[in-house]
C-alpha cells in the first residue's frame, strides 16, 4: 500500500471540499480532495447556482471570479406573482446587495482550474474511500486509486465534504452523539433545461392555485423552470406541450409571458429538509449538505456550504498554525444557528407559494393574504431581500 501524508484530508470534490482546499492553500495550509467522480463528469454535471452576495464577494476576493463576474447574470430583485399580478423585492433598494445566477458546475470549474494551476492535489476517480482513527489525532484514510492500487493518506484533520450521499457522517454515531432532523415536504418540482429566449430578467416565483411555478434563467439562450407536482409523479406523465402548458397557466399575466423552446432535460426533485447536529466528531468535520440540505425555494445550498467553509478553514488554520483550538472545537456551534435561519427561510418561502395538498379555501385565503402582507410592507421586502441575498459570513 503506497502511503502519502498532508494537512487536512478532504472527501468530496464539490464547492464545500474544492472551496476548503481553495482557502486552506491561502493561508499556507495543505490539503488533499479525494473525489469519486471524473473532473469529466463534476464539470459536466449541470446544476442549478443562485449565489449570495457573500458568496460572490468572497470568490472575487480570494481569486476565482473572474468568469463569475465575465458571465454570472447579477439579478438586483425577484418577482413575486400571485393573483395575476407581479410584486417585486427589489434588493438594490432594500438592503444594497445583489445575487448571481451563475451554475454549480461553473463554479466547479473555476475552483478545479484554481486549485490545479495553484499546484493543488485532487485525486479525481478514487474508490472505497474510508476514514480511520478519527477520535485521534492521528486520522488516516484508505482508498483505491483509478488504476486499482490500494493508497493511505494521514491527515491531521478531515473534511467531510461528500454530499447528501455522504459515507463521512455515518462516522457521528446515531443517536449517542448525532441527532438528525428531518423534514419531508408534501410536494415535489418538476425541473426542466430549455433552450428558448429568457422569459424575464429576474426570477419569477408564481403561486398558482393550480400550484407553484418557478422561472429562472442560466444563459442567454438556455433556461431552467420549475413546477410543483404531487411527490409520487411520474416524469412519464409530463410532455413536453404539457409542461408548457402548465407553465403559461401558472406564470403568464399582467406583465409575465413564458417563452417555450426545446425542453432537453427533465426531472423531479423531492423536497426535504436535513440537518445534522454535532456536524463534528473528534477530527472530523462536516460541510454542506454532508450536514444539512434544504428545499430549493431559498436558493441555500450551495451558499451554506461556503460558509461553513468561510467558517472551518479559519478555524483549522488557528489550529494548525497556532496550536489554539477554540474555534475548532467550538465549530458547530458557530455554524449551526445559519444553518437554521436558512433552514427557517426555506420552510417559509415553501410554505407561502406552494399550494398545500388538503388546503381549505381559507388556507388559500390566508396564504394570499401573507404574500399580500409581505410584499405590501417594506419591512416585509426588507425582510426577504435581506435573508435572499444572504446574511454576512463574519
């Protein structure tokens, strides 16, 4: 077994484990990404990327936004519409800040081509990774590299930062140490990719009573919708004259009009809520959605993930240079309260547009009567611009 040794050993080559080894580098700290997929197939992979100004800023700040700034399309508002009509929360007046729709994948991209040309060590294709002796201080990994020989990696910490699919926080013993919350949400989003002209130039979040409808952009010529569907509904089920159909019922109106095209990717995605407390366990650690995920609706995933790495390469990096271990220590705790406003911003962005299965006409009622509250009240715009755009990472 060829053995190799480094800092911070990281599982998990997304923007939480790509990010961490990214800020590790700028403060003088080594660190290895030990990745399952191809880079091929992570930079291909295309995903959906609504970034908080936070986010933004600190992609800008630490060298890795050059494309972001070039291409991200920077959205200064979003548009509720309900009752046929459009409400707009303008972030640049309420709060001065913005958000950028840029996708996941390209800021895959930029981190990978960032942490290669910066001499950074992602082993892409590996196998079988398995982390070893976390309770010490002396944690090492095993894994299968692509061409099928055995490797060790000791570490002086881990990062587990391998996705909702994650093998690292099965390392948290449930229930003696870890707690998960979970959450399933009564309904689902049918999300398609089109090539069509963009239907706005700023998200459209409709409530129907025929149900939610989210419409979004990711190029020019490229756009991503979304629907609310029954949970247990069959992509089979949903033409493509279908979708469009349910989309101009949903959206169109006064000052709103969906632009068909070809639809070349469809899917359902299931609504859920997760997070996992302690989101560390000896010298192990977990970021993103290892730890927690939330819906879509508030656009948080990936900007949670950034932070708590904002949050944990500070941390390590007074660890590792300074032998203080406080906020190592202390790294839940410092993480977990914006974990739970996102978690409160989800929940209530979802539970004021979605039509809820076994509604009254007064919960209907009532739910129209929220969004007419919220956006009438520039206290109520305010609220949202500032949660949408994101709260601050220090």
């Amino acid at each position: 077994m060829s053995e190799s040794r480094t800092q911070v050993a990281i599982v998990g080559a997304g923007p939480a484990g790509l990010m961490l080894s990214h800020l590790l580098h700028l403060r003088g700290i080594e660190s290895v990404v030990l990745e399952a997929r191809s880079r091929e197939d992570i930079e291909a992979t295309i995903r959906a990327g609504v970034l908080e100004q936070n986010t933004v800023d600190l992609m800008v700040e630490t060298g890795v936004g050059d494309r972001l700034k070039a291409e991200g399309y920077e959205h200064h508002g979003v548009e509720f519409r309900f009752g046929g009509r459009g409400h707009r929360i303008a972030f640049d007046e309420l709060v001065g800040r913005a958000v950028t729709v840029y996708p996941q994948h390209e800021v895959n991209k930029d981190l990978i081509a960032r942490r290669l040309a910066d001499g950074g060590d992602i082993r892409f294709g590996v196998s079988d990774v398995q982390v070893h002796d976390h309770l010490t201080d002396r944690p090492y990994l095993t894994y299968t590299d692509p061409q099928g020989n055995p490797q060790r990696l000791d570490a002086r910490l881990v990062a587990g930062c391998d996705g909702s699919r994650t093998s690292t926080r099965g390392l948290i013993p449930e229930p003696q140490i870890r707690t998960d919350h979970f959450r399933q949400y009564p309904f689902a989003w049918l999300g398609i990719l089109a090539e069509a002209p963009r239907s706005s130039e700023e998200l459209i979040y409709a409530r129907h009573e025929r149900g939610f409808a989210l419409v979004s952009t990711r190029t020019a010529d490229v756009q991503r919708h979304y629907l609310q569907v029954d949970p247990d509904d069959d992509i089979a089920n949903w033409s493509d004259d279908r979708i469009w159909s349910e989309l101009h019922a949903r959206v169109d109106g006064e000052g709103a009009e969906i632009k068909d095209g070809r639809i070349f990717e469809k899917s359902i995605l299931q609504f859920r809520s997760f997070v996992c407390e302690p989101m560390q366990h000896g010298n192990l650690f977990l970021t993103g959605d290892a730890a927690h995920t939330v819906p879509p609706t508030g656009a948080k995933g990936l900007n949670l993930a950034v932070a708590d790495v904002f949050v944990l390469a500070r941390s390590m990096d007074e660890y590792l240079a300074r032998g203080d271990r406080a906020r190592l220590d202390g790294y839940t705790e410092e993480v977990l309260p914006r974990v739970w406003r996102a978690q409160h911003f989800s929940w209530w962005m979802s539970s004021m547009l979605h039509t809820h299965p076994g509604n009254s006409p007064f919960d209907n009622k009532r739910q129209d009567a929220e969004l007419d509250a919220v956006t009438r009240s520039v206290a109520g715009r305010t609220l949202i611009a500032e949660q949408y755009t994101g709260w601050p990472l220090v």
